[in-house]
C-alpha cells in the first residue's frame, strides 16, 4: 500500500526526469516547488533510491553546487563523470558557473 512518503518520492522523481541534459537543480528547488520547501533533505532521500527509477539523479546537487551525494553512486568519481560528459565544469566536487546550469523547477515549469 503506497504512504504519504512514496507519492512524495514518485512527485521527487517526475521532476528530476525534467532536469535537461547539462542542467543541475538543487534538493531545495526541487522541495519548493513540490510545495515542501523545509523537505530538502526528504528530496535527498528519495534521489538515494532512485537507482531503478530511470531518475538522472547525478543532475541534483546541494544549494552551493556541491556534490553531496556524489557517495550514494557506484565509484568513487561516477557523479562527477556524468556531469562532465554534460558539459558542467567541477573543481573541487562543486559545480562552477552553478548560475549559468541551474535549472529551477519554479521558473522552469509553469
């Protein structure tokens, strides 16, 4: 039987699969515009289970563009390797220019 948390993570999920290639958003857009905004970190639970969801979770990163949940992918760089090969710049596990590839579902999808 589906629970409250379930519907709110298959609502997490329908987003991320928006984000556009080469794009990144963050645990908190994503909470806001579920109409959730303290649940950034409910938002990063369910990008943990997300594997077999067909979810590009590596494009949802923290406020500052930090890869933070860079350890919840298979290798140590995985995160990182799929956002390189989008096109996003990272020194240092955090993305640079993180305005220019922000992608904010409030804005985004009206």
């Amino acid at each position: 039987m589906p629970t409250a948390t379930d519907n709110f993570f298959e609502r997490v999920y329908q987003v991320a699969r928006l984000i556009p290639e080469g794009k990144v958003t963050s645990y908190g857009a994503i909470a806001r515009y579920l109409g959730a905004a303290k649940s950034a970190r409910m938002v990063g639970w369910a990008m943990n289970g997300s594997k077999a969801k067909d979810v590009p979770a590596h494009r949802v990163v923290n406020k500052k563009g930090l890869l933070t949940g860079k350890h919840h992918f298979e290798g140590t760089n995985l995160m990182q390797q799929l956002l390189e090969n989008e096109g996003v710049e990272i020194i240092d596990n955090q993305i640079q220019n993180l305005t220019n590839c922000f992608w904010d579902p409030t804005t985004e999808l009206r």
